[in-house]
C-alpha cells in the first residue's frame, strides 16, 4: 500500500501535476495530458466501484433486517408463553 509520501501512479494528487504548462512543449504538454486522463479514468473508475460495493451492502442489510424482526417476534411469543404457564 502506498503512503502520502509516496502516491501510486495511477491515483496522483492533482497538486503531483503542474498549474500551468506555459513552459511545456506541445509533446510534452499532451504526455501530461494524457497521463493526467489516465489517472482520471482510474480514479473514477475505483469511485464507481466504491459507490457499487456500499450499494450492494446496504441492499445485504435489508435482507438482513427482517431476520432482526423474526427474532423480536420470537421473543415476545416466549414472553407471551411465559407469562400464561
């Protein structure tokens, strides 16, 4: 894993690429281009499958949820029992 220090190549800091690219050649200024979309593609590409994975884990909790009322159910009908012996 990599640290602050040191960022990965395809996630960068925006603040990793130059503000301005007056002193580039035009050559030079599309390798920066393009590498800039590249770690743009990436990066949005891991967000998406970010936003799909909490997706799929808060659908796993509905499905989770009617078992926590079966439970609570459960344990009103042994009360209930309880009550009547």
């Amino acid at each position: 894993m990599t640290t602050p220090e040191q960022s990965s190549p395809r996630f960068r800091s925006a603040t990793e690429f130059p503000k301005t690219i007056d002193s580039f050649s035009p050559s030079e200024a599309n390798n920066l281009y393009v590498e800039m979309r590249e770690c743009l593609i990436f990066t949005n590409r891991s967000r998406s499958q970010l936003i799909r994975r909490n997706e799929e884990h808060k659908e796993s909790g509905k499905i989770c949820q009617p078992h926590y009322k079966l439970m609570g159910l459960e344990s009103t009908i042994l009360a209930e029992k309880s009550q009547k012996c």
